[in-house]
C-alpha cells in the first residue's frame, strides 16, 4: 500500500460550523459525508488563533513561540523545518497548493516556492493575484461582489487551487506523497459564486448565551476588543453573515471535488480535514480571532478518514492538537519522529481510538507585526485538560471555566475555592510545558499570579535550568557553554 497522505484546510471555520459537529441550518454536506467516513474529532484545538502562527506549529510540529512565527507578518527562524522539507529530504514527494503565510510577507505572499515543496504546483495567493488584470485583482477583494455581478467559480482562489489539487492526485496517484490543499475561503473577502451566497440572504446564525456576556469577570483586555459592542443586549446582535456562510459552503463543495478525486485516483490515502481556527461572530461580544482560548476562536474542525485504517462513523472525544499533526505524518511515513518535535503521533488515537493527550496548550503572542491594531501585544497561555480550561493573561485577569458545565465560557472560576486544587494542578502542568518547550517568555511572572498563594518568590534565576535544542537531523549537536563539548543532556542545571 502506498503512503499517501492529502492534508486539505480551509482558513477561519468555527468546529460549530460544520453541521457534523452541530445542526445550524449551515451546509456543509461534503465535510459531513467525510466525517460519516472517517473519525471526528470534537475537541480539537489550534495552538493560536491567528492564522501564520496556527500553520507554523501545523506545519513545523513546533509552538508559534519555538519557531519564531507568533505573530502574523513573521517569518519561521531560519533553522526551522517543515514537514515538506523533512519529507523531501526523506525522498518522499511534497506538494503545496494554496494559502501559505509562513514567509513573513504580507498576507498573499512572496509568490515563491519555499524550500521542500514541489514548484509546479505552487500557488499561493500573491501567484493567484498574478494572474489578474488591475481590475480583477480588486474585484478580489471586494466583499459586495456578488450583489454587483454574477461570480463565475473560475474566479475564485479556491476553484483554481482544486483544479491543481486534483491534478496533482491524477498525475502522482501511484506514489507517496504527502498533499497540502490549502483554501483561504471562507476567510475574508467571501468571494462565491452567486448561489452559495444566495443561499444566506434570510439566514441568521444561532445566538450563543454569551451574547450577552457582561464581562465583567474577565480579563480587561476583552472589554477593549468589544467596544461598542459591550453596550448591546444579545438581541442587537446581527447574526447573518451571508457572504461568510455562502462562502463556507462553496468552499466546502470545492472540498468534495477532492475528495472525489482521491476516492478515484488514490483511494487507500490518509486524509485530514482541519481549518487553523474560529471566529468570535460576537460570542462574548467581541469579533474575529486574537488573544483568547474561548471554544468559538480556538476550537476547530479536525476530521481523518482512510477506508482501511479508519473506522468509519467514529468519534474521538478526547483533547487533541494541531502540534501532533506533524508527528503523525512522520509516524505515518514510517519515519523516526525528530526529538525537536513538540508533539506526539495521532496513529493510535486513528486506528484505534485511544487517548493520546491528557491536556493540550494553546497560546498568544500578537496578531500581526505590520498593524497596530489588534489589541497589539497580549501574551497569554492556555491548557485545557477536556474539561477545565484554564487561561493566563499575563497583562489581564486569569480564567478558568468548567466546560462540562458552562460549554460557553461565561462562568470565571479562578478564585473558586473549591477548584483551587485543580486549578492549580493546571497552572504546574502549563508552567512545566512552557519550560519543556523552552518558551523564550517564560519567567516567574506566569508562576506568580495574584491567586497563587503559594507561588515562589520572584528570582533572578528562576529554575536555574539550561534548556538546549536537539535538531540533529538538520544540526550538529550543540555545545555545552562550560566545557565547549557536545551536550550530554539537552535539558540540565545550569
């Protein structure tokens, strides 16, 4: 059997927008006919929400604040690999079509194929763009397109990059290889052809309680992200968002035009379905994505299918990650999993369903490098252990909701007595994954929060531990500071 592997994306998708993960008069019967087939995973989660960092850790196997990209506009550090390139070097063929965003350019970017991906079939948004005369190119990116003209699916970014996705699955079916498909719908401008936005015009989506979050338990930052929102009843709320909702359903046909392909032309291939996070649409009063790990911004559809492999209508339950993508294309192409990885193999959470992670991690650096806007820097730190969520704030007010009993987040139980032992246990865990994964802002300011009582004291030295890299599939081993000899641990006293 051959190792194929077809990873498909699509940017900005809440979990609770696939109406396989929740009925909202949403269509999605595509994505929903491959989670029939495959496994679902319904508690899946982003490790930031914004979309370069998102796809560093989906694509590198490593935390936005490990290599380098925790902000949009940033590039990856230049000894970071990504699975194309640790693929490639492994004679195994790679292929990305779509949406890029890891080159620290702009938003369509460099128009380049980055090393460890195969350049015929490049096409990221800046080449899309290339193609365009002045005036199409504005046409792009005009969200009242279709109330203008008749929008033909050739025109649309997502049309072009499955008509390469589906070559790409013709023309290489009888060889391993790992596939990228990439979308940027239904992410802003919302472009689609007339009748998937037609679709839309009397629907509203549905109303979260946390509409009317007063949040005045929460972290301060939230209430400036609201704005004038923070002034409105739920009921004020406008919740049809008809070019976005239009452009999730077209989107998702583009997805069953591959997936029909890979049925036809490589029909024993892993696939993977995810989206690099949500949208608030006003839960919580606040729009968009940025510094905050509520389910409707972080948690995201997360779906693999493979007919052999892959139990069909099974679902996985318990917490798991992006950060474990990497890893388990590297198990999955019978590779040794490098030790730089800062995730673990999901093969046995697909064959056979079991529990791989007891909590997972999600963080927040800034949103973009190139604005001011966005609330600028807003570091915070997050685990979720599948039922407690606890989230620091390190310039605001810490969180810690029981999702069990308030699945919207409005509750803030951080100075909850009786979860002071469980809220705790959390913060060591986040604290011990921080210095695990040599997280350059670590410091005893996240140990000592205002609710910690038995926090150490604030020192110079902190743990007093060195935390070195090992990268030795691509680096020699680094050297200790003291003798000018190879490590012999990676993590020691210093």
């Amino acid at each position: 059997m051959k190792k194929q592997i077809v990873l498909i994306m699509t940017d900005t998708q809440r979990w609770d927008m696939l109406n396989c993960n929740m009925e909202t008069g949403l269509s999605t019967p595509c994505l929903d006919e491959i989670a029939e087939n495959g496994m679902n995973f319904k508690q899946a989660y982003t490790t930031q929400p914004v979309c370069g960092p998102a796809r560093s850790a989906l694509f590198t196997g490593t935390y936005p604040h490990t290599n380098g990209m925790w902000a949009n506009s940033m590039a990856l550090g230049d000894n970071v690999k990504t699975i194309g390139q640790r693929l490639r070097d492994n004679d195994i063929k790679t292929a990305y079509i779509g949406k890029w965003h890891l080159d620290g350019s702009d938003y369509f970017g460099l128009g380049t194929c980055p090393d460890g991906w195969d350049k015929e079939y490049w096409f990221d948004m800046r080449n899309y763009l290339e193609t365009m005369s002045e005036e199409d190119i504005l046409k792009s990116r005009d969200m009242t397109l279709m109330d203008k003209e008749i929008v033909k699916k050739e025109f649309t970014y997502g049309y072009q990059v499955t008509m390469k996705a589906i070559d790409f699955l013709e023309k290489h079916k009888n060889e391993d290889f790992l596939l990228v498909v990439s979308y940027d719908e239904p992410h802003h401008p919302f472009i689609c052809p007339n009748k998937y936005y037609d679709m839309y015009s009397d629907y509203e989506f549905d109303r979260s309680p946390s509409l009317g979050d007063s949040l005045k338990s929460k972290s301060p930052h939230y209430a400036a992200w609201a704005g004038d929102s923070l002034l409105k009843k739920e009921e004020d709320f406008n919740m049809n968002f008809q070019a976005f909702f239009g452009c999730q359903s077209y989107v998702d046909s583009l997805i069953g035009d591959v997936y029909q392909s890979m049925k036809t032309n490589t029909p024993d291939a892993l696939g993977l379905f995810t989206s690099d996070h949500g949208d608030a649409l006003y839960n919580h009063k606040i729009n968009n994505k940025g510094p905050s790990s509520y389910d409707c911004i972080a948690k995201i559809p997360f779906i693999a299918w493979h007919q052999k492999l892959i139990k069909k209508q099974s679902v996985y339950s318990y917490p798991s990650t992006h950060i474990d993508v990497v890893p388990t294309i590297m198990d999955y192409m019978n590779l040794p999993i490098p030790k730089i990885l800062e995730g673990i193999s999901l093969l046995p959470a697909l064959y056979e369903g079991k529990k791989t992670n007891e909590e997972i991690f999600i963080e927040y650096g800034r949103y973009e490098i190139d604005h001011d806007g966005f609330g600028g820097f807003q570091p915070m730190r997050a685990i979720f252990d599948g039922q407690y969520k606890l989230t620091i704030f390190l310039e605001g007010t810490d969180e810690l909701y029981d999702l069990n009993a308030d699945p919207h987040e409005m509750n803030n139980l951080i100075n909850e007595n009786a979860l002071i032992t469980t809220r705790n246990k959390l913060h060591d865990l986040l604290l011990d994954w921080m210095n695990k994964t040599r997280d350059p802002f670590r410091g005893y300011c996240w140990e000592r929060r205002p609710w910690r009582d038995d926090a150490r004291k604030a020192t110079w030295d902190y743990t007093l531990m060195t935390r070195q890299r090992e990268n030795e599939e691509y680096e020699p081993r680094q050297l200790d500071y003291l003798t000018g000899l190879a490590i012999k641990e990676a993590t020691r006293k210093k």
